[in-house]
C-alpha cells in the first residue's frame, strides 16, 4: 500500500468516525463508557476533529500527485 492509498483509506475512516458521532447528536443516542455517560457536547468534538483529519489526509493525498 502506497502513502497515496493509506491517506485516503485514513481520510475514509476518520469521516465515518465523524459521521456516527454526529448521527449519535442528532438521534440523541447515549454513550456510557464505564460508569461514566459521556454528553452530547462531547461528540460535537468527536465530530469536529476527525473531519479535520480526513481533510488533511486528503489534501496531503492530493499534493502527492
């Protein structure tokens, strides 16, 4: 696998990870990891930070050329 194809399969993966978070808001799904129920507020973040990763993966991909 080149770094080209390990961008882009990072880049599909951190937007799926993003995506289930903000379908977990916007359904008001609950997450309890251990004892603890994590806030929707959280998963705001959860989407935020992996979409920007998946942007940067793509944009790296694409100076590659």
């Amino acid at each position: 696998m080149g770094v080209r194809s390990y961008l882009m399969v990072s880049a599909v993966l951190f937007a799926l990870v993003g995506g289930l978070h903000l379908v977990r808001v916007i359904e008001g799904w609950a997450f309890q990891f251990g004892p603890f129920d994590l806030p929707a507020g959280l998963s705001v973040l959860a989407v935020i930070v992996p979409w920007g990763l998946a942007v940067w993966a793509v944009r790296l991909s694409s100076r590659l050329l």
